[in-house]
C-alpha cells in the first residue's frame, strides 16, 4: 500500500512538471487596459460575438471616469454616440433624470466614480463573450506567427494568453512602446506636423496631469480639516479663485463657491480637478518605469492634499473632507491620476489641425473614413510648468470633428490597434480628442475594428473601412457629428451615410464649449448641390453641366439618376420612397430635402458601398 502511495505521488509531481507553469487561455481580441477605451472596446467586440479579454490593474472599470475620478463629462451633450449614449442613459436612469446630473456649471453630466464603476460592470457582465481580469498586472506581450502572447500576474498570480488581435488602452501606450513602435511625446514641431500653431521647435512638454480629489459635504458645524501637508504654503492656491471665462476672457472674479460647484457631484460630493491655481501638476512620467513613475506621481497626490487643506483651512469649507467611501484605496483618493497625454503613435494616417478646423478644404478628404465624434474644443493645460512656451491653444477655434479610422492603426503593426489617447494625433489636437466620450468612442471604434479583422482574417491594413463604419451605426454609433438628429431617428442611418460619402457636406460652427456641425435634415437640395456631391462617386458625372440652382424637383432628381443608373424609373423612385415612409408623396413637383435624397439615395444608388481608402479617397 506504501509502495502504491509512494509511486501516485511520484506520478503526480512528474506530470506537474511537465505542465505550463501558469494557466493558459485563447481568445479572439485581448485589450490591456480596462479604462474608457478598453472598456468600451471590450463590450462593442464582445457584443459582435468576439470573445475578448480585458486585463486591468485596478478593481474598476472606466479609468479616467471612475478610477481617476474625472467624473464630470467634458462634450458630446448632443452627440450621444453608441457606448457613451448607453452609459450616459443609464446614468439618468439611476440619478433619476438627466437634470440630476447637471448639478455643477462644468458639464451637463456628473456622477459618483463608483456609481459609474457598477454601470460600466454591469455592462460588462451582460456581454456573455466579454472576460474582464481584474487587479491584474500585464508583464509581457509578443507578437509572434500571427498571435499575440500576452502574461501578466492575477493578484500575484502568473498567466498567460493568447490571441490574434491586441488594443493598447492602457493610460500611456505602453504596450505598443514594448514592441518598439516610434512615436510622438510632447509638442510637434510645426514645419512636421504642418499646423501653423505649433511652435518652431519641438520639445517633450506634455499637459499637466490632476490627482483628482472627490470631496463629500458632511454637514454644517463637522470639521473634516485633514492633516497640514509637509511643504503646505497658502501662496500656491492663492488665486484659485480668481475665475475667468477662457472664450470671453472677461476679468477674473473672486468666488470661491463658484470654484467649487464647477464639479459639483450629486448627493453632496465635489470633484476637485482645478486648473487655476489648483491641483493641476506638471509631471512627465510616461518614459518612466512603473516604480518611478510611482514614486513622481506621490508628489502630484500630494499637490491635491495640499490644495484640499487649502479650501479647508484658508477657505473656511471644513465641512468639506475627502468621500470616505468613493474609492477602494487606503487613502481614499482615486486609483490613478488624470493623464491628460500619452505616447501618440504613428498611424496610417495623422489626425491633425486642419482636418478639425476645415475637413471639407483639407489636404485629404479624411472626413469620409471617420468612426469617432467629438465635438469640445481644443483645450490644453500648461499653467503649472513654467517652461511651456506662451502658445494659447485654447483660442483656436474649431467646429465638430470626426476622428478617422486610421489614425487608430499604427504603420508598423499588422495585429496592434491603439486606443486611449495614443491614436495618431498631433499634440495640438489631442486637446480635444482626449476627452471621456472621445476616448469611449476610440475605444468603441477600436472593438468594432478588431473584429471585423478577426471574423474576416484581415490585417488590419486589409480591413474595409465602410465594413467597420457599418458595424458601428449598429451600435447606435455617429460616424459624422451631426448636431441634429439622433440614433433613434427612423433616417439617421442613411444621414450618416450620405454624410460620410461628402455627397451632402455638414456646416460646421465653432460654438463655446460644444462646437457644432450641423446637416440641416429639412433643407431643400438644389440640382447642383445634389450633382456635385454625386462626382467623385460616379465618373459619368464629371462633365455634366446641365444642374441649376433650383431646388430639386422629383422629377429632376430622376432624370440626374438615369445618368447614373439608366434604367431607373419615376415608379422605382416612388416605391423607395413609400417604403422608408416619407411624409408625403413623391411627385413630379416634390421638392426635395436633404432627409428625403439621403434616404432614396442609400435605398436606389447605395452609394456608401463605394469603398474609401485611409486617406478617404474612391
């Protein structure tokens, strides 16, 4: 019986050997990085049946919105695209209505961290295909015979996995800097990058970064004074609140209480994320490695205990103490702080400032490859690094913007998708796209495009650009950041798809805070309008010079067809339009809308199905 015992255990440990290590997995798509992005990415991926997984450092989803406690949406009030539409709705749902939210002059959309946490989860946890592995640290990524070989530790814990597509969302662009790809830190040069606001010279001065505080009211007559700060010194907030308007540059006034409702959260909290002479910090840690980068950021975190000790003791607001029950942290600040820039890669294509400014004029027609909207203007923080050269970004104005699919795919890399705030983007740009439904919409954009590649076997150079645009407007995505209409309007699909053609071209407004660009569904088209957007699709069209400047009638509109598509009838037109219920009835006399021509023009001529390149040419 001893002899038994003695050669099961020997067995035993001999096949013990000979196993991994550490437990191995395969999947279609895994994401490193669980913040805005990487979450997005992995519900949009997991929805479109790819199984995925996220592998994040901390216990909660959302990043920057939750685990950073930027908990007060900066843009896209009026562009609910896909996944930030969803979260946002069921932010409403919970608070109670969309007034709820608007409790601070900042945003029309605060929350609590953790309450945004439980709903980025439970968005996650409804999406069978979708694994996320928490408290998880990535080691190691190789790319190898067309798979990806990720190991990182669970809890301490030693994994490996596997798959054939890779997105760096993590809050730097880490991953994609392991495999030696080249990119941008800091200012772009100007003559490079081609924006004239750019300085001469190049330099790596990136934006400030925040260690956000979250405040809670504890009631009149509580004193909540924390501990004075080593090195604390009044003068260093001494103007925090001194505000002035950026966009009217009026002169600053005194308010401390206007300071603090500008994050003013709901059930009494206050997310303190204060540029003027607030907790705003200079710090370029991205080239470091992770113990120094620990080590730099204490001095940011303790810049926010000081400016808390400063609203508490010079301000008098010691009822205002740090919320002991937002963050699963010992010292009850957030998980990570707000890196407003990252390593910005190298992509197929630069998303720079004359595609925001003028996407029409600009050099390539960018615009018609786009997957993600923004619409916030350029907004750059540099007041605490002395060195930063006196450029005033924040006066550049620019309209609405569609960010273009290729900037998400690095030159170099058939299998890495970038995410976060490390898509191809010029510095200056990257004021805008930074922002958190930006990010949730790169993240969003980057799942759809992992698997179409995947589910197609594609590389990534190989995908078809229209095939992802598709994907995303089943996820009640905005390809075109079109102001007036929405993803529940009965046409928004075919607007959106006229819009990416450039048949109908949007007008864009640089407006305050939330620029706009507007398709005016309700106008009347003229003929030439209508024949001059149709050329660089249909080469038939390039010498025709008999469209006037009437409007468009039903009978015009099906003679401009017949050069097209010759054997189009008046009767075809008019069954399209009963089809898609048109107000109305299509007549010889009908004149005509932009709605109305998007709709028969997506219905008769599908001229979305014309494939676009990456720099949005046919």
């Amino acid at each position: 019986m001893n002899t038994i015992k003695f050669y099961a255990i020997f067995i035993g440990l001999f096949i013990l050997v000979l196993l991994p290590a550490f437990p191995q997995e395969k999947y279609d798509l895994i994401i490193i990085g669980g913040g805005a992005s990487g979450t997005s990415a992995g519900i949009s991926a997991g929805r479109l049946g790819t199984k995925t997984l996220i592998i994040e450092p901390t216990p909660w989803l959302g990043g920057m919105l939750t685990s950073a406690g930027v908990s007060a949406i900066d843009g896209n009030h009026r562009l609910p695209s896909g996944v930030w539409g969803e979260f946002r709705a069921k932010l409403e749902k919970y608070y109670g209505g969309s007034d709820k939210l608007s409790t601070g002059w900042v945003s029309n959309t605060l929350f609590e961290p953790k309450v945004a946490n439980q709903i980025l989860q439970d968005m996650a946890k409804s999406v069978s295909e979708l694994t996320v592995s928490f408290e998880s640290e990535w080691k190691a990524a190789y790319y190898s015979n067309s798979t990806w070989t990720v190991s990182y530790l669970q809890n301490g814990r030693p994994m490996e996995v596997e798959a054939p597509m890779l997105i760096d969302a993590t809050e730097l662009g880490d991953v994609a800097a392991s495999q030696g790809l080249p990119y941008r830190l800091g200012m772009d040069a100007r003559d490079e990058i081609g924006e004239s606001f750019a300085p001469a010279e190049r330099n790596d001065i990136i934006q400030d970064l925040t260690y956000v505080v979250t405040l809670q009211d504890y009631g009149k007559g509580i004193d909540k004074t924390i501990q004075k700060p080593t090195d604390y010194d009044p003068a260093e907030f001494a103007c925090a609140c001194a505000h002035a308007d950026p966009i009217s540059d009026k002169d600053p006034t005194l308010d401390c209480d206007k300071m603090l409702s500008y994050g003013k959260l709901p059930n009494g909290k206050y997310m303190i994320n204060w540029p003027n002479c607030g907790n705003d910090y200079y710090l370029n840690i991205v080239e470091m490695n992770p113990e120094e980068r620990k080590v730099a950021l204490e001095e940011a975190k303790q810049a926010s205990l000081r400016f808390t000790y400063y609203i508490q003791n010079e301000l008098g607001y010691k009822n205002l103490g740090i919320a002991e029950d937002e963050y699963p942290t010992s010292d009850d600040l957030p998980m990570i702080p707000y890196h407003r820039e990252s390593r910005r890669y190298y992509g197929l294509v630069d998303f720079t400032l004359p595609y925001v400014r003028t996407p029409y004029e600009a050099p390539k027609p960018l615009y018609r490859s786009g997957v993600v909207v923004g619409d916030y203007t350029i907004d750059h923080h540099h007041k605490k690094n002395p060195n930063a050269p006196a450029i005033e970004f924040i006066k550049i104005r620019v309209p609405s913007y569609t960010i273009p699919l290729g900037s998400l795919i690095p030159k170099e890399h058939p299998a890495l998708i970038l995410a976060e705030k490390s898509i191809s983007v010029s510095n200056i740009v990257n004021g805008a796209t930074r922002l958190q439904p930006v990010v949730l919409g790169i993240g969003q954009a980057a799942g759809v495009l992992a698997s179409v590649a995947i589910k197609e076997n594609k590389n990534l150079k190989g995908v078809s650009i229209r095939r992802v645009q598709e994907k995303l407007l089943t996820q009640n995505a905005y390809l075109m950041p079109f102001i007036d209409m929405k993803p529940s309007d009965t046409n928004f699909e075919a607007m959106q798809k006229i819009g990416a053609t450039g048949i109908f071209k949007g007008e864009g407004v640089p407006y305050l805070w939330a620029n706009q660009t507007w398709f005016y569904p309700e106008r009347l088209v003229t003929e030439y309008e209508l024949v001059d957007g149709l050329r660089p699709l249909f080469p038939v069209l390039k010498d025709f010079w008999g469209a006037s400047g009437d409007c468009l009638t039903g009978q015009r509109f099906q003679k401009i067809l017949e050069l097209i598509k010759q054997d189009i009838s008046f009767k075809e037109i008019a069954q399209a339009w009963e089809k898609h219920g048109l107000a109305g009835e299509f007549i010889i006399e009908s004149k005509l809308s932009r709605e109305q021509v998007s709709v028969l023009l997506d219905e008769l001529l599908d001229p979305f199905s014309k494939e676009v390149d990456w720099n949005g040419d046919y």
